[in-house]
C-alpha cells in the first residue's frame, strides 16, 4: 500500500449535513484512513467556478495504486468539489536521502567561501 495526501475544497454553499456527507462518502473510499483535518472555510486567492469562499478538508490516506484512478474519476466528476490536490505521500527514506543531500551542498558552499576568502586575503597581501 501506498501512502497519499488528499486535500479538496468544497462549495461554501453546503449545509454542514452534505458537507459531512460528502466527505464521509469520499473518506469511505480509502483503504486506510490515517489522518482527516477539517481546516474550515476560508477566502480564495482568486474565484473559482464563481466562488469567493470554499471549506478545505484534508486527508492522509493508505491505498492500493490500482484503486487511486477510481477515487480521482469520484472527486473529478462531483460538482460540489471545486478543486482537489491528490498526491503521492513522500517516502521517509527519500526525505533522508534528500535532507543528506542538502547538508553536502551547505557543505560545498562551505568550503567555497573559504576558498574564496583565503583567495582573497592571498592576493591582498600581494
């Protein structure tokens, strides 16, 4: 199974009774719900389908890859959803990997501000 990260923003226009509905009916699908945070309504940057407002809901969630387009087709074609966000969770060891990474760079950069210091000081005294 694979871990994915979910966030959806709903019309303002529901009653609290289809808002939770809906979520359930979208939460029913996954396999396995890990974590589920209701952020609430907040303002939009910008209109969407004509909308100013918009609740967000967030969910972290296990499932089988194979199931995945099943979910993405439900949210597509659910008007009450204006946009959606489903990804792929990122891997703990990619994080590591990545987190290593980085610290040899700071690294590099490190040393070449050293070297250009000591270049510096060398042809000053020249």
């Amino acid at each position: 199974m694979q871990k994915y990260l979910l966030t959806i923003l709903l019309r303002d226009s529901l009653k609290d009774e289809e808002r939770k509905e809906l979520l359930s009916s979208v939460a029913k699908d996954f396999d396995n719900l890990i974590k589920e945070d209701l952020w609430g309504q907040r303002s939009l940057s910008y209109p969407i389908k004509r909308q100013d407002k918009a609740f967000y809901a967030h969910f972290e969630f296990e499932q089988e890859p194979s199931k995945v387009p099943g979910i993405d087709k439900k949210l597509k074609l659910n008007e009450d959803i204006l946009r959606y966000l489903l990804v792929k969770a990122p891997s703990i060891s990619k994080l590591k990997t990545n987190k290593t990474e980085t610290k040899k760079e700071e690294k590099m950069e490190e040393k070449k501000v050293e070297l250009d210091e000591s270049a510096e000081h060398t042809t000053q005294a020249v």
